[in-house]
C-alpha cells in the first residue's frame, strides 16, 4: 500500500524541466536554463512572449510552500519595497507543481563569498551589503511578516540584464510567517515550537525552540554581517547544533566575545547588546541601528555606489538558488 502511494506521489508531483513550456493566462514562459534546484523544487531562467528574461520558481504541488512568497511579494510589491522581487506571474499546474515568476537576479551573496579567492568581502562591500540588507529585514517587518531564516544564501543582487546590480533583493520566503494580523496587533508568542532556520545563523531562541520575532530576524543579519565583514563565524565548521549554540553563547561573554568581534569596527559591539537586549514584543530601534551602520559608513568614507567587489568579473547569467547549501 505503502509502495502504491509513493508510486501515485512521483506520478503526480512531476516538476517541469528545461526546454519546457509553462502557459499562464497573462503569457508563456520557455524554461531555458536550471539556476538552482532543491528536494522540492527548482528554479529556472526563463524567456516570456516578449522576450524578456525572468526568474521561475518552480515546487512540487504536494509540497509547496510558494503561496507564502506569493504573500510576501505581493504585499512587498503593493507597499513599494525596494529590495523585493517583482511577482509578474504565479499559478498551478495541477496536480504536479506551482510557479511563481519574478525578477532575475544574480548569484547569492553565499556564492558571491566563495567565489572570492580569500572568502571575504572587501569591508566597502561588507558595509553597504549590511546597511541594505537591514534595510530589507526593516522593509519586511513593515509588511507584517518576519523570515525567520536570515543568511547570506537569500539575499543577492539584481542581474547585470536588469541595470538592478546595486541594489540588494531579498527572496526565498519559505519559512516566512505572519507576525501580525489583520488589524496589525502583534500575533502572541506560541509556548514550543520546532526548530526553523538554518543553524549557522539561528539565534539563541531558536535554538531553544522558542516562537520567532522580529528582534530574531535582527540577530541572524548580525550572525551575517560578522561572516560578511571577517570572513567566517566562529562555528563554521561546528556541524551539531547544541555545539552551535554553546558557541553562540561563548561569544558574548570575555574573551569569547573579544574573539568573535576582533576585525570588526567597535559600533559592532553595540549592535550585538542592542539586538539582545530586544525581547518578543519590542519593535527593534530600526532608524538607531541604520544610524550607526551610517556612521561607520562616514568615518570609513564608504560611498554607497562604489563598484561591488564582484562587479569586475564577467560570467554567464546565474540567479536565484533553489537550494539550501548552507542549511544544517
């Protein structure tokens, strides 16, 4: 019986593949191209009737969580975000997979590290990609939604073919929630909830499997700006997770705390007592924390449109990734 169902999964649950076709009622996408792909889905670039170039996501229908980035984006677009992609398009295929078309963007800032000889972001770049990143995290608590799996792997900078590559986007919404409801009152904190995020950059909350808030979205971006700005954490390598959370812990206290901080401009450590100071209900100090990302800016005579270090190198169209590469 088992087997039977698991035949009638895979004969339902087919994802669409290159060269493919997907008609909507508004245009036709030709899948041109496989940018990413996860357990679940996969990401495409795509060419609409009007020959222009787009981003399409595709997930199993049985397993889909795309109507949450649906939500998202369309709040996001409706509000006028800046660091959000463009919906143009989104439907289901039944009874084998939904889509979502969107803007194409370029490789992940995960990618974008790696790719560097040394691993590590120039602190120009490291600079501007934390205040626009911030900016993103503040642009979707304002819609009512927290991440709740900030990392480096879900933000990335518009394509090359867009004229968008100065500005940081924000995409991959699958663990996304609502934390306020329609009359915009703050959703109460659940008792226990399961783990969510990627443990890399979990805040210690999440580690204790504790509801979610904004003030933890907030403490990821730290976790990243720390990996942005020196190069690694301190737990890179650390694969168990109550590992993790004993180092998370270590580095706020002593000399654990100078380690973590060490190559860092000294506002840093204000951050991290700011953002620990924060409990569920508070509203993070947004306009305090771009103040001070601002002052580092202008003691360090950062300009805002200097060229990313990325910017120099010339390579094919690649974009949003459909897998979780850095998920423990």
């Amino acid at each position: 019986m088992a087997a039977q169902l698991g035949v009638q999964q895979l004969e339902r649950d087919r994802l669409p593949v290159v060269n493919d076709e997907i008609a909507s009622e508004e245009n036709r996408y030709r899948l041109l191209q496989i940018l990413g792909d996860g357990g679940y889905g996969t990401v495409f670039l795509s060419q609409n009737t009007q020959n222009r170039n787009v981003a399409v996501k595709t997930e199993k229908y049985s397993k889909s969580m795309l109507h949450i980035e649906v939500n998202v984006l369309k709040a996001a677009n409706a509000a006028g975000c800046k660091h959000f992609c463009q919906l143009y398009d989104y439907g289901t295929c039944k009874p084998d997979y939904v889509y979502i078309v969107m803007t194409l963007l370029y490789k992940d800032l995960h990618k974008l590290r790696s790719d560097l000889p040394d691993r590590k972001f120039s602190f120009s770049t490291a600079l501007r990609l934390a205040i626009q990143t911030f900016s993103a995290i503040e642009e979707l608590h304002s819609i009512g939604f927290i991440s709740r799996d900030i990392k480096p792997g879900n933000f990335a900078p518009g394509h090359k073919s867009t004229k968008q590559g100065k500005i940081i986007f924000m995409y991959d919404f699958g663990l996304a929630r609502r934390y306020m409801d329609k009359n915009r009152n703050l959703i109460p904190s659940r008792n226990e909830v399961g783990w969510r995020g990627t443990t890399r950059y979990g805040s210690l909350v999440a580690h204790r499997r504790m509801d979610l808030s904004r003030r933890d979205d907030l403490e990821s971006w730290f976790y990243m700006l720390i990996e942005i700005t020196k190069g690694s954490l301190p737990w890179r390598l650390v694969t168990d997770r109550m590992q993790v959370y004993a180092a998370k812990l270590a580095a706020r206290e002593g000399d654990g705390r100078k380690n973590f901080l060490s190559d860092t401009p000294p506002q840093y450590n204000l951050l991290l007592t700011w953002i620990d100071g924060l409990v569920f209900e508070d509203t993070p100090p947004y306009s305090k924390i771009f103040l001070l990302l601002e002052s580092i800016r202008e003691e360090s005579r950062i300009r805002m449109h200097e060229h990313w270090d990325w910017e120099d190198e010339t390579s094919p169209i690649t974009s949003i990734s459909g897998n979780n590469s850095e998920r423990n």
